[in-house]
C-alpha cells in the first residue's frame, strides 16, 4: 500500500492502538495495521475496525486500567 500523505510504502503490523466506543476509550494490543515505513502514519482496514467494536461491545478480558487526564487549552 502506499501512503496517501507522504507516498513512501507501507508494511504490515501489530500495533497498540486507542479506540473509542460508545464514549469509553479503550487502549488495544496487537491490533492488524499497515504503517507506513517514512512517516509512521498508520492505517486500518474496516474489518479490523469492526471486529473491534464487535469485542469491545461484548465481554472482554481487561488486561489493566489506566487513568488519563483530560485538559482542556
């Protein structure tokens, strides 16, 4: 795949990424991403996306809890 905002190429990956669902944010592990090899830009296909709304709107293990500010500028 190329990568739309720097054309290098991109390569395929598990990546952490943070997902919100239903105004809760959750931080997902080992999750199918294509990343881009120059700039780091990361992309994820609608069936990856979908099975993650799938399991995170079921039951699913917590691995752990984080606390996390918000502020505001």
């Amino acid at each position: 795949m190329i990568c739309e905002y720097c054309g290098g190429r991109t390569a395929r990956k598990k990546v952490r990424k943070q997902h919100w669902l239903h105004g809760k944010l959750y931080v997902v592990e080992n999750v199918d991403a294509e990343v881009c090899r120059e700039c780091g830009q990361r992309y994820f296909h609608a069936k990856t996306l979908d099975a993650l709304d799938r399991r995170l709107g079921g039951k699913h293990k917590v691995k752990a809890s984080l606390r996390v500010e918000v502020v505001r500028l």
